[in-house]
C-alpha cells in the first residue's frame, strides 16, 4: 500500500471537504523542502516524524515514506484538520503555544510545533493531554522524535473533565496499544456510547478550566475527547472567549455538532471550516453516537482577537451601480443601491470580527480634496463575502453641508485597517449636486 492508495480510498469524503481549494494554498506556505524519509518513521510535509511503532497496521506499510500534502487527506486525517492547524500557526507571531486534549500519540501538538518552527518562531509552549498509559509513552516519545523535550512542555497522563475528581478507563486486553483508539471515561451506564470495558483502571480527571488558565493566549486548542466536547467547551467558555484564538474540534456525532454549533455561535466565535459526521442510521439506537461511521471536525476561530490573518492582503472590489448622478438638499439623506463584488483573494468577513469589512463613502470637492468627515457604514448582509461573490447593499448617504458639486466617492473598508480605494480598489465615483 502507498500513501496514493490511502489518499484513493478517501476521495469519496470529498462530497463535502469543509475547505474550498483557495484554503489549500496554505499547505505550500508550510512545506519543508530538507525533510527526509528515514526508515522506522512516517515524514510528512513540515517534516515531522511519527515513529511506525506508533501507528495502526494500514499506515505502518508507509514506513520509510514521504508524505505528501494532505489534500484531500493523509494517513490519520482530512485536509480541513490541518488547514485549521496551518492558520493558527500563520497567525502567530513570536511565540506559538497550543494544547491537544485526547492527544493519543500527539499528532497535532507536535505537528503546529514543527509548523512554527519552520516559521522561525522559538517560543513554542505545547500541552498534551492522554488517558491511555500506552498511548502517553506513544506521545512522549512523538515529542522526542521531533525534537522537543518533553519536560520542558507540559504532557499529562490524564483524562479531562467538567470538574476535578477520578474516573475509569478502559484496559483494552485483546489489541496491541498501536489499534485500539478511541478509549474514552467509563461512568456507570459505560462510556459515551453506551459501551463497557471488562477491565478498568482509575485516572485523574483534571478540569479543562484549569488547563485553559495556565496561558493568557492560546493559538490553538484541540479537542478529540470521544464525546464530551461540548460539556467541556461549555464548563470554560468564557475563558475560551478570552484566551483562545482557534478552536479544533473532532465530532463523533450530528448532536455534538449542532450543540457545538449553539454554544460556540451565541458565544461570538466564527466557524471558519466544518465537515459533518458520516453515519448509517441505525433503528433502537441507544446513542447518537453508535451511527457514526466517520467524524466530523469543526474549526472555530475567535474574532476577538487582532492579529495578521485578520488584516487582509488583498483590498480588491469591483462596485457598481444603476445610479449615475442625482440632486440632494443640503444634510439630506438618500439611498443608493449598489452592488459590490470580491475581486480579491481573500474571503471578507463582516460584522462578527473586530476588523469587518464594510462599505462605505468620502465626498470629494471640485478640486479632488477630500472633506474632513466620513460616510456611515452599510454592514454586509452575509457574513462572509469569499473571492468572486456579489451581494447586494443600500447606502445610505447624507448630503455636505454646503451648497456645491461634489464627487461622491463609494469604497469598502476593513474597520482599523484601511480603505480599499487607498490600497489601490477602484471606488465608485457618483457626481453629485446639493442644493
């Protein structure tokens, strides 16, 4: 089997990706063209090495291997986990700290890691948390393999919970730690679906509250816990909202997703990428999550945070009207219609940001001066704008002052940032008489 065969057998996930191809273009900003293949490792595309030992039977058969970018996926996961991954590292800055919960060998930890090192960055501050004992020794030794030590990061064996206390935890007797995945808190009615273990062990539960306020800033926080993502989310979602940047979440059900999407949406997050649960209806179900054939993932990000993903690059709009020219009464108001395309590269975001995107105006006088006041702003009717769409807006536009010939001069603006028409846009010039 090569890595093309496992790549083939995955296509048909791309019904739905989650991701458009414009999003896959951060994959070639991460590439690392030194990476080597070395026998007893898997090498993906940043150069990260996962020890063979580690991983299940179908991807030991890549041993000695390069791996190639993950579109549409990669041994372990889809493309829209590691677009998710890749953002939050490109919006770091000098440092890059992230947490993995339900770590299993630690994949995600290690690999945003090694992103931001190929970035340069040196501060790198990385937790992972695993309940598995065979499992934890995998993610030790995964942080060693790729260069960090693991006691100067913060690597617990350890499940995560709403509240402090201990648990039971499957032992698995008849699997080879390499292919039993998935383990997850055994309560009274068993684990999350319903099923029991013939043998336990007792672990500590430590609440994510108390991960989450080890830092003032998360880039990333990835969560894979089998089930209770959303209970834990919700237990710490006001400092989430004020320490968290980016958000990754597995989903192993339709009720996790829509949950997630009521809690995460009402608490002003943007889901930036989703893909939904694969699940073959099952009659007498006892949970949800029983039917789920393939998980979902989902890719929050925190508006409320500024940084340089949030600044765009691309200032390009393309704005029409079937307006020309008209009359106004001195400090009257009139309504223009207008229809304003994304002609740049990058989607615009609107009024769930810090920095949105708006439209707006500056009168010009005879002699091309601007006046010392600026239009109000016409909100986007959609949140998100991607490259090539058109939407519809009203303007709404007041009159100077004075009485005069005036240019009225239409542009979007991304609040805090700048003016399209100063970046170089083609604003929409309207001449205008005030009577």
């Amino acid at each position: 089997m090569t890595a093309k065969d496992i790549t083939d057998a995955r296509v048909s996930l791309q019904l739905y990706p989650g991701y458009t191809e414009t999003d896959t273009q951060i994959f070639a900003e991460f590439i690392n063209p030194e990476r080597k293949a070395q026998p007893g490792f898997l090498v993906d595309f940043l150069g990260s090495r996962i020890r063979t030992t580690s991983v299940w039977k179908e991807a030991r058969t890549l041993d000695g291997q390069l791996i190639d970018i993950p579109v549409p996926a990669d041994f372990h996961s889809e493309a829209i986990e590691w677009i998710g991954l890749l953002k939050s590292v490109r919006g770091a800055t000098d440092q890059y700290v992230a947490m993995e919960l339900g770590a299993g060998f630690g994949p995600w930890a290690v690999a945003g890691g090694v992103a931001a090192r190929l970035r340069g960055i040196k501060d790198i501050r990385l937790c992972a948390v695993e309940g598995d004992a065979e499992h934890f020794q995998f993610l030790r030794q995964h942080f060693v393999d790729n260069d960090f030590e693991p006691d100067r990061h913060l690597l617990l064996h350890a499940a995560v919970g709403m509240n402090a206390g201990v648990a039971q935890w499957p032992i698995i007797d008849d699997l080879p730690a390499s292919e039993s995945w998935g383990s997850r808190l055994i309560g009274n009615n068993g684990d999350s679906v319903g099923q029991r273990s013939r043998r336990t062990k007792e672990i500590e539960v430590i609440p994510v509250l108390d991960l989450v306020i080890r830092e003032p800033c998360w880039d990333l926080i990835h969560i894979d816990v089998q089930g209770d993502e959303v209970d834990i989310c919700r237990s710490c979602i006001d400092e989430l909202n004020a320490r968290v940047r980016w958000i990754i979440v597995g989903t192993h059900s339709r009720k996790i997703e829509g949950d997630l999407l009521e809690l995460m949406c009402h608490a002003g997050w943007l889901l930036e990428h989703e893909k939904p649960v694969k699940f073959s209806f099952v009659p007498n179900s006892m949970k949800l999550e029983e039917m789920t054939t393939v998980d979902g993932t989902q890719v929050w990000r925190n508006p409320r945070f500024v940084y340089n993903l949030d600044c765009l690059t691309s200032f390009s709009h393309d704005i029409t009207s079937s307006t020309h020219e008209f009359r106004m009464r001195v400090g009257a108001s009139y309504t223009i219609e207008i229809n304003v395309k994304n002609t740049g590269t990058e989607p615009w975001v609107g009024r769930a940001q810090i920095t949105p995107i708006n439209a707006s105006y500056r009168w010009l006088d005879t002699s091309g001066n601007v006046l010392p006041f600026e239009g109000s702003r016409t909100t986007l009717n959609n949140s998100l704008i991607r490259p090539g769409e058109n939407i519809p807006l009203k303007l709404q536009v007041v009159a100077p002052p004075s009485l005069g010939l005036y240019t009225l001069c239409v542009s979007m603006v991304q609040e805090g940032v700048a003016w399209f028409c100063d970046q170089g846009a083609k604003p929409l010039l309207l001449q205008v008489i005030v009577s």
